[in-house]
C-alpha cells in the first residue's frame, strides 16, 4: 500500500482546525478537496476531530464549577470541620457530666433505700421493745412518711436526668 499526500494537505487541516471550513475558505480548496480522494479523508477525520473538541469543551464548561463555588464549597468544608473539631472536647466533658449526675443520682438513692431498710429493721426492734412499743411505732410511721416525699423526689430526678442530658447533648 503507498502512501500518498497532497501539498493541500497542511492547509486543509489549517483552516478546519480555524473554524473556517467550507463556508470561510477560498472556494478552490473545498472543490479540490471534493475531487482528491488524500483531502477528502483529512477532511472527514479533521472535520470529526473538531467537531469533538466543541462538543468537549462545551460539556467541560458545564461541568466544571466556577471558581468562586469551588472557593465557597472549601469554606463550607473548612468552617464543619474546624467546628467538629472544636465540639468534641465539650461533648466528652457534657458526657463525663451526665455520667457524674447520674452516678450522684444513683448513689443517693441507694442511700435512702438503705435509710428506708435501717427504718423498717428499727420497726422491728421497736414492735420488740414492747411498753413503749406504741410511741416508738408512731415515731416510726412519722419518719417513713417524711421519708417518702424524699425518696420520690430522687426518683422524680432520675426519671428527669436522662430527658435532660439527652436534650443538652443532642444536635439540633
């Protein structure tokens, strides 16, 4: 097979890659490139190139962000991450807290229902003593009723405690 080229060749591809070709060129080179069967394929090819730089330049166009949104975006990112970072010191000392109230919680409680058993074991021994058993009784009864009020408050709170904590710690 032996390759053949023209001397129109260059200029063909020239004025294709320029955007002038057929409408802006000389008439001569678009009649000789319809009769030369070597122009003929350079301008099918060149013509088919061109054509799809256009079209990828067009598309890179609509793809590509402008620059200030690109700017924008980074910012955004920058600022969430700065905040994150910033936040989570605060959300382990809040956590550590809520740990710390509910352990106090815990622990007070227990120390009531102690205070509760110590008073139903002074009951008994009090039911024992027997001349005086009715005043201690009564003084007994007094107690484990002012006791109450006491020991539904400290349930009331833990109930309470975890509503809180989680409406402090959670992200709105």
């Amino acid at each position: 097979m032996a390759i053949t080229e023209c001397a129109y060749e260059a200029h063909i591809v020239e004025t294709i890659v320029s955007g002038r070709w057929p409408l802006a060129c000389d008439p001569s080179l678009v009649a000789h490139a319809g009769h030369c069967a070597v122009c003929r394929e350079v301008v099918t090819v060149a013509a088919a190139l061109h054509d799809e730089e256009a079209t990828a330049r067009q598309e890179a166009r609509l793809r590509v962000p402008s620059a200030a949104i690109v700017w924008w975006r980074a910012t955004i990112r920058a600022r969430t991450e700065s905040s994150r970072i910033a936040e989570r010191p605060i959300t382990v000392a809040q956590g550590l807290a809520g740990a710390c109230a509910v352990g106090l919680a815990c622990g007070v409680v227990g120390a009531a229902w102690r205070s509760l058993e110590w008073f139903q074991r002074l009951g008994d021994i009090i039911s024992d003593v027997g001349p005086r058993r009715l005043d201690i009784t009564a003084a007994s009864a007094l107690i484990l009723q002012h006791a109450l009020p006491l020991v539904l408050g400290l349930g009331a709170c833990l109930l309470i405690a975890p509503l809180a904590l989680y409406l402090v710690l959670s992200d709105d």
